[in-house]
C-alpha cells in the first residue's frame, strides 16, 4: 500500500471538524484538520454580530467538553461560540492548519490527494469533508433581479442594521435567520417580510432544544409541545418576541418579479425599496469535490452512514441530516462525529488488510 501523509484528513475547522477530530484522537488515527479561516471559530466567524443560540449552553456543546454558561442574561452569543470553539482547539491540542483552502480532491492510486490553492498538496487515506454550507449561500431564482438598482444582500453577509436604519427593505426568508434579522432591522428602518408560506413560530416557552430533539429522532413518537416541529421553525428568542410586539412579524407572499426601484407583486402592484436581504440559507459547500465526480446537483453527495457512494474513501460531516440527524447544529455534529469515526476507522483497517483495493466502486 502507498504511503500516505495522513491516515485521515478533515477538511474544515468548524465545529463538525472539531467533532470529529475529537473521536479521531480518541481512536489514535492519525489525522490533520484543515481550516481556511485564519482562526477557529467556523462559520460563526461570519454571522451576524447580534446572532445568540436558541438553546443554552449545554445544549450547545462539542463532545468532551461541555460550552461555559453565557456571561450575559440568556443564550449564548456569536463571540461567546467563538471563544468556546477557540479553547476547544486548545483543550484538545487538536493538530489544525490554517489557513489552508482546499482546492480540489482528486484520485490518486489508492490514496485521495488534496489540492490547495498555493499549489502544495497531500495525500490521505480517507478525506473527511466538513466544510459546512456557510460558502454556499442560496438565493432563489426571481425575475429581473439584476435589473435592481438597491442593494442586495445575502444573510452569509450580514453584520448589522446600521447600514439599513431610515431605509425601504424586503426581507425574504421564512426561517430563524429572516426573523431574527427582520427584528433588528425593523427597528430603524421600514420592512416588509417575504415567506413561500406563514411562518411557523413556536411556543414563547419552547427553545431550540425542541427542534434539535425532532430532528435527531430515530422513531415515530408523540413529542409535545411541538410534535411536527422542524430546524426552520421559528425560536421565539426575546429580539423576536419584541417584534411580534411592535406588531412586525407579519409575513406576505413572494413577489412576481423586481423592477429597478423595486419589485412586482402577483396582484399587479408595486412597491419601491432600497434594499432586499436574502435569508433564503444556503446549499452544501462541496465545490473541491467535484473532481471526483460525485457531487449532485442541488451540491450534495450520495451517502450511506455519511460514505459517499461514488467514492468511499470520502466521508461527510456536519451538512444537515442527509449526513447525520441535526448534524449542522453543535449538539448533532458530536453526535453523529460518534458514531462516523468507528465507521472510518473500520474502512482503513479492511483497506490496510487488502493491499491491491483502490478504494473505487
């Protein structure tokens, strides 16, 4: 068997990485986690300023170690997952190179070898994708948008309302995100909420815990009091419970098409505005995959207990359920990194003990 770099390689420093490579040391692989972020903190490195979990701090935790109570009164802040994904790195001596972007992954023999855009690359046994979907924002297709002279923005770019306040803005969305940024908008500027269908708000006594539970169930049960509650339903955290009160939360239909100055909407009228932000979420991150030829295309990959299919030397972490149950929030990425470094650590010691497998289907 050729020689490889690494074992295993994790592409990704957020917290599904981390996840990972905790289990990854446990087991005694030997493994690199690659970051193209310049410091740890994953995609909460780029959310918005005023972004706080939806369910407390120990519900919000990496295997090992459970996240410190907020400083302040209620959930945990952005800065605050941050510096707990920072001190995690630490706790664990986990060994992560940054910033190191990763280009392609391609076949090579029976070993998977990593491009990075300096040009270097290494080769590994197993490759883990983790790179999240924070790199993949989506926005829906609408007639003339690029007629529209205002501005638009995606949620992945957001930071604060300051460059909104005494403005005219669509917010689209239906999801946590429209409503926690269309609280904090509506604030200083005038705003009209665009869903596909009425939001669904959950109970003002019900946290994100619920949501997290549904989406990791195995089995058909009664679950009160939110039994067909999903990830997209809305936490009604306080900035959101204030909205409600200034009576904001009130969620129209899409639009027809934009025009210029602003857009059309399905009954013939039209409404100027000077900006829209687009909290329509985001598809799997999985572009430096495609050279091996097994990315579909809505971005992700056919997987079997998170093993592509097309390539199982590839394995998947941390892009929602179809690579593990609640696999995107804190809590699912430890759960499902359990239960996927068992797996790997099963595939390498049968490619070890038949030396003429190349690992393709």
């Amino acid at each position: 068997m050729s020689r490889a770099d690494h074992d295993v390689v994790v592409i990704g420093g957020g917290q599904a990485g981390l996840a990972v490579a905790y289990y990854l040391r446990r087991a005694e692989i030997d493994f690199v986690v690659l970051n193209a972020d310049d410091r740890p903190g994953g995609a909460w490195l780029h959310t918005w300023e005023s972004l706080r979990l939806f369910s407390p701090a120990g519900y919000s935790s990496l295997p090992g170690w459970p996240m410190p109570s907020s400083r302040t009164a209620g959930f945990p802040t952005r800065d605050e997952v941050i510096d707990y994904l920072t001190r995690y790195e630490e706790r664990y001596r986990l060994p992560i190179e940054r910033p190191c972007d990763v280009r392609s992954v391609e076949r090579d023999g029976e070993l998977l070898r990593l491009e990075f855009e300096d040009r270097r690359s290494i080769t590994a046994r197993a490759v883990v994708s983790a790179t999240g979907t924070w790199r993949a924002p989506y926005i829906p297709a609408y007639a003339d948008r690029d007629r529209f002279r205002g501005v638009q923005l995606h949620s992945a770019d957001y930071q604060n309302p300051d460059p909104f306040v005494g403005k005219r803005v669509l917010i689209v969305g239906g999801g946590n995100s429209g409503a926690q940024i269309l609280a904090e908008v509506s604030e200083g500027a005038e705003t009209v909420w665009v869903t596909r269908k009425d939001p669904v708000f959950l109970p003002d006594d019900v946290d994100g815990r619920v949501l997290f539970e549904r989406a990791s169930a195995r089995v058909p049960g009664d679950f009160d009091p939110a039994a067909n509650t999903t990830l997209g339903d809305i936490v009604m955290v306080p900035p959101v419970k204030a909205a409600r009160d200034r009576g904001v939360l009130n969620a129209v239909r899409p639009f027809e098409r934009f025009t210029e100055s602003g857009v059309v909407w399905r009954d013939g009228s039209e409404s100027r505005h000077d900006a829209v932000l687009w909290c329509t979420g985001f598809r799997p991150a999985t572009d430096h995959l495609r050279s091996l030829g097994v990315v579909e295309s809505d971005g992700r990959i056919e997987v079997v207990d998170q093993r592509s299919v097309k390539e199982p030397r590839l394995w998947l972490a941390g892009y929602g359920n179809w690579t593990g149950a609640a696999s995107a929030t804190l809590i699912g990425a430890g759960r499902t990194a359990r239960e996927l470094v068992p797996r790997i650590s099963a595939a390498l010691a049968e490619a070890k003990s038949s030396p003429d497998l190349d690992g393709r289907t």
